[in-house]
C-alpha cells in the first residue's frame, strides 16, 4: 500500500512541473505590429473585423499565431511575416 501511495505522490509531484512552451520565431522582427498598423490604417473595416472575431471565436489568439507563424497568406491578407528571410 505505501509503494502504491508513493508512486501515487511521485506521479502527482511530476505532473505539476510546468511544461515549457516552445514557439518558433517569426520571419521578420516585429512583423505583426507592422502589419496591424498597415491594417488600421484601413479604418473603420479593421475594427469591425477585430470585433467580429472577438465576439464570434472568443480571441483573436487563434489568428494572430497563424499570422505569426506565416500561415495567413498574403492574398487573405498582407502578412510580412510570410515572408523569405
């Protein structure tokens, strides 16, 4: 019984321990900021969009690593961060 409580614990113990997230470095240092100036530039379009997606996904979250990652190709919107280094 106490092998099977301290394996219980030893379990409990490891399980705690953060993770460590791991993320890849985008294309272009600050790639994001200057693509979402560009956008803002738009008007009141970009607002509405940002507001959509908050009120319809719960975030923007989502969307923004995509962007980041490069996945958001330039003909859905002009994204930097997809481009060749």
């Amino acid at each position: 019984m106490r092998k099977l409580a301290a394996g219980i614990a030893f379990a409990a113990a490891l399980s705690a321990i953060p993770a460590l997230a791991l993320a890849a470095q985008p294309n272009h240092q600050a790639c994001l900021g200057h693509d979402v100036s560009g956008y803002a530039q738009g008007g009141a379009a970009f607002g509405g969009f940002i507001s959509g997606l908050a009120s319809g996904t719960g975030g923007v979250g989502d969307e923004i690593q995509a962007h980041l990652a490069g996945l958001v190709p330039d003909m859905v919107n002009p994204n930097s961060c997809n481009d060749p280094g």
